[in-house]
C-alpha cells in the first residue's frame, strides 16, 4: 500500500499534464487571430477590440499556469526528460501566446486598418499560422504516451512523423509570408510610411508564431533523440 502511494505521488508531480494544459490555453490565444483579423478586415474596430481582450484574459491565463508549473516542477524528475528540457519547451509556448497578445494590442492600440490587396494573403498566413501552432499542441499532447512507452517503440515513430508534419506547414507558412510581404511591397508607396512599417512588423510576429511552434516541436524531437 504504501509502495503504491508513493508512486501515486511520483505521477502527481509529472510536468506532462500541466505542460498540455498550458499548451492548451496557448492555443486557445492563437486561435483567436483568425477571427481578430477578420474583424480587421471588415473595419469592425469594436469586435477587433472585443476579440482583443478576450486574447489578453487568455494569455493571462496561461501566464499563472505557466508560474504554477514553474513553482511546482521538482529537481529531480524520474522521467525521461530533465526539468531543463520541460523548462525549455515552456518557454516557447508561453512566447506564442505572448506574440498572440501582442500582435492583437499593438493592431488595435494603433486602430490599424488593413489595406484591402492584403485582405485575402492576410488570412491564408494567419490560418496557416494558426495551424502550426495547433500541431505543436498535437506533439505535446503525446507526451504523456511517449513518457508511458520510456520514449521507445511505435509511439516514437507516430510522434516523429507528427514533426516532420509540423515542419511541413512551417515551410508553407514562410511561402505565404513572402508572398504576403510582396503584396504589401507592391501598394506601400500608396499608404502612410508608420502605416507601412507597422505592418511589415505585424507580418514578421505572426510568423513567429509558426517559428515558435516549429522550436516546440525541436524541443521534443531532442527528447526522442536521447
């Protein structure tokens, strides 16, 4: 009896389940570009910064999880990963949700208003981006079925694949940036220059979101690689 309590404990104080939970609420502040930038779009100021906040109350959101497993994380984990690796893998996505955050409040701080030829390239970006990001949250979610398998075996094979699916989208989130920053290129000369910049730099941030997502999935590509 106390043989299993003690291993009781040991699993209570796995960083697995946190870490996808704090995943998840990453990811529930990117998701919500799309709809943000649609409101952009549209000149919907109000649900922009209706959408804005609601981002800001998630990322919060993630920032106490991210504290708590901080706090809680012991020295010595007996798993397959050290707390270095966990801590590493934390720090991306806790970025990714902080971009989410930022990118929102400086669009709205400033009331952008998104030249119309950047419209339809806008949103392909942003979903595409959006997507990697929802990928990094399907490696991390198999975490706790590699920890269970000692990082061995066919639970390997199914996360690594996911990676390489992972790196895939990230390429095509980088064609489509391109892609976007040349249709701002070709009308910059017929908006304010601050105008301009600001969005050339919006464009980098949500690309970094999919930058972001891909070093998640490094991080734990590192881990199969033990």
């Amino acid at each position: 009896m106390a043989f299993k309590s003690s291993i009781t404990r040991l699993f209570a104080r796995s960083p697995v389940r946190p870490l996808q939970q704090h995943m998840d609420r990453v990811q529930s502040c990117v998701q919500e570009l799309e709809p943000f930038f649609e409101a952009v779009a549209a000149g919907n100021l109000a649900r922009a910064t209706e959408i804005q906040k609601d981002i800001a109350v998630r990322e919060n959101a993630a920032d106490d999880l991210k504290h708590k497993l901080r706090g809680r994380l012991p020295r010595g984990l007996l798993m397959p990963m050290s707390r270095e690796q966990v801590l590493e893998v934390l720090t991306m996505q806790d970025k990714i949700a902080n971009m989410a955050r930022d990118i929102a409040g400086v669009v709205v701080g400033r009331e952008m208003k998104l030249p119309p030829p950047l419209a339809e390239p806008l949103a392909l970006f942003v979903r595409r981006c959006v997507e990697t990001s929802a990928q990094a949250r399907e490696v991390v979610d198999e975490l706790d079925e590699l920890v269970e398998a000692g990082f061995r075996g066919g639970a390997v094979e199914r996360v690594e694949n996911m990676i390489d699916a992972l790196h895939q989208i990230e390429r095509e989130t980088d064609k489509l940036e391109r892609r976007l920053r040349r249709s701002l290129f070709a009308i910059e000369a017929d908006y304010p220059p601050v105008d301009v910049i600001f969005w050339y730099r919006i464009i980098d941030w949500i690309g970094e979101i999919a930058d972001l997502g891909e070093r998640v999935g490094n991080r734990l590509q590192l881990m199969l690689a033990r």
